[in-house]
C-alpha cells in the first residue's frame, strides 16, 4: 500500500501556506481564498485570491481563513487545503493516493483549535495526520539539533503568532505565544498612514510598506530608500501620494515591537537556569517573515544582551523543519485523539 500513500508536510501559516513534498516545496501561497457569495463556490486560491484581495464587487468575497494562527473559517481553511493539494503534480493513478500529513500548528492554541486543524485536513482527503509546534519545526529547519541536552531559544514571527520557545531534549520547555506579528505590523502601518498623513490605504499595501521600507529601529545599516505610497487622502477622498522613510515606520511599528521584546523578556525570566547558561552560549535564532524586518536582531540584542542569529531562508524555516518531522515521523510529532 506504500504505493498508494503519498506524504506531505504542510505550514498552515496565517499569511502564507507551504507545502513540501519529496523534500521539495511544491507549494508557497497566500492563506487567502476567494468565495461567490451568491453559490458559496470557491472562485480562487491562494496568490489569485490575493490580487482579488480589496478589490471586489458584492457578489465576490475573499476570506482569509486563519487568523492568529489558528482556524477562523472552518469551511474555507478545508477548501483552502484541498486545493493547494490538487496543486501538487502527484503523479496520476487509478486510486486516489491516502495522504499521509504533518501540519505546522502554533505551540499556544487550545485543543479545540488543534482539533479544527485535524478535521479540515481530514476533510480535505487526509488518511493519518500528525501535527508538530511552530518553534519545534523552526529550530529543526534552521538546522539546530533539538535532541541534545542544551537549551536553545527560537523565536517565530509569522503572519498571526509570535511564538518564543525554549528547547531542549526534543521538547519544548517553555513557551510563549502572542498574537502580535505580521498582522498586527501592517495594522499599525494602516493607522500610522492615517493619523500622520490623512491617507487610507488596505492591508496589502501596508504590508508592501512594511517590506520595502520596514524596520525596527530608525538607526540601522543600510537603511533602504524612501517609498512613494498611494492611497486615498481622507480629506478630499482624491487619490494621492504620500512618501515615507523607514525611520517613519520603525516609529510605527515600535509599540508592537516592545511587547514582542517583553515577551522574549518573560520567557527568558521563565527559562530553568542551566537552561538560560545554554541560551548565553548559543544566543537566540530567529525564524518566520517578521525576522526579515531590517533591525530587529539588532533591537533584541540591545535588549537582551544576547547573540542574535537569524534564519537563513527564514520564511520556509518552518517549513523545512516540518519535512524533517515527516521523514521523522514518531519522533517530533503528535497525534491528537
């Protein structure tokens, strides 16, 4: 029957979904689908959905089905599995292959949400599912080896979670999870453009602004070069132009920031003391889109006096780490019952 078994490993990321398969990534999509309202039929999936994304008409809708890192629209987040499936060239057969799955969770959801996951994978044709905790896949994919007895601290920052964990032994020591990251980041952006500038804009060019001029801190190398913004001014309602300097939007993003610094703060507080001597000798690794924003390795260095490492790749960190977990099926995951 190993024939007809065909395995894959999914990060479920509130932003983005990946999918691996025989060790290569086969899909990177937006979490994003697009519905008909009238028939409830899905329309588009994935970087289709996202052009759509603001720019609709009644009669179409797009739903981003995870928010936080967990499941917010049961019968989207199915669809949304299904069809990345189909996206996979797996190769034809007279029998529909049984999918063998590990999914990417975060490590502070409650167990009706890791149940939710389970059944829409199963829902969408999956046979055995394993789930595996974000931080867990993280330091596996940044290549740490997370069955010696030293502690390690990862820190995640994806789309809906920020999660900071400690490792050690194979397992998770400690763990703290904020729903302060990505979304959180481009929120801050829309306000600031608000408040400061009388401009509206939507989410997708705020999260353009965060990655073309984004940062931590106002003083950092290399700073990138102004952005010109366009959007509606909110006096006129004519569309203009606005340009904007990273200096401007660390200024933004400084309050989301700090309390991502009083949670890595916290855990540390948290952390067993031969533990946190590991953590001085081997520093912290950061992983997930949020560790690309310029300066922010250098802002928890400053506070934390720590080393900071980040993630080579740092957007598929997890999920490399998660095909790790497949080939290693019994040793990294869990099953839910």
């Amino acid at each position: 029957m190993g024939l007809f078994t065909k395995e894959i490993a999914i990060d479920l990321g509130t932003a983005n979904t990946i999918i691996i398969y025989n060790d290569k990534v086969v899909v990177d999509e937006p979490s994003i689908v697009a519905i008909e309202r009238s028939s409830g039929k899905i329309i588009a999936v994935g970087k289709k959905a996202q052009m759509m994304h603001g720019k609709t008409h009644e009669n179409i809708k797009t739903i981003r089905p995870l928010r936080g890192g967990v499941i917010a629209d049961f019968h989207a987040a199915e669809h949304m599995i299904r069809e990345m499936i189909k996206m996979i060239e797996i190769r034809k057969s007279w029998f529909p292959p049984a999918l063998k799955m590990v999914i990417c969770i975060p490590s502070g959801i409650t167990e009706v949400e890791e149940r939710a996951v389970k059944d829409s994978a199963e829902q969408a044709g999956a046979k055995e599912v394993r789930l595996i905790h974000e931080p867990m896949a993280a330091a596996i994919g940044i290549g740490i080896d997370v069955l010696e007895p030293v502690g390690n601290m990862v820190i995640d920052i994806g789309g809906g979670t920020c999660e900071i964990a400690v490792i050690a032994l194979g397992g998770i020591v400690n763990n703290k999870s904020i729903r302060i990251a990505g979304d959180e980041f481009d929120a801050d952006i829309e306000e600031y453009m608000r408040k400061q500038h009388n401009i509206n804009i939507g989410q997708r060019t705020a999260e353009r602004i965060k990655i073309e001029v984004g940062a931590a801190l106002a003083d950092i190398d290399n700073p990138p070069p102004e952005y010109a913004v366009h959007g509606r001014d909110m006096l006129t309602g004519i569309p203009k132009e606005v340009i904007v300097n990273h200096a401007e939007i660390a200024h933004a993003l400084d309050k989301s920031i700090s309390k991502i610094e009083a949670a890595v703060l916290n855990a540390l507080e948290m952390t067993p003391p031969e533990l946190a001597a590991d953590i001085f000798e081997t520093g912290i690794y950061l992983a997930g889109g949020g560790s690309l924003l310029r300066g922010l390795d250098k802002r928890i260095h400053l506070r934390t006096k720590l080393t900071v490492h980040v993630a080579e790749d740092p957007l598929r960190a997890v999920a490399r780490g998660t095909g790790i977990a497949l080939k290693n099926f019994d040793k990294f995951t869990f099953l839910i019952k």
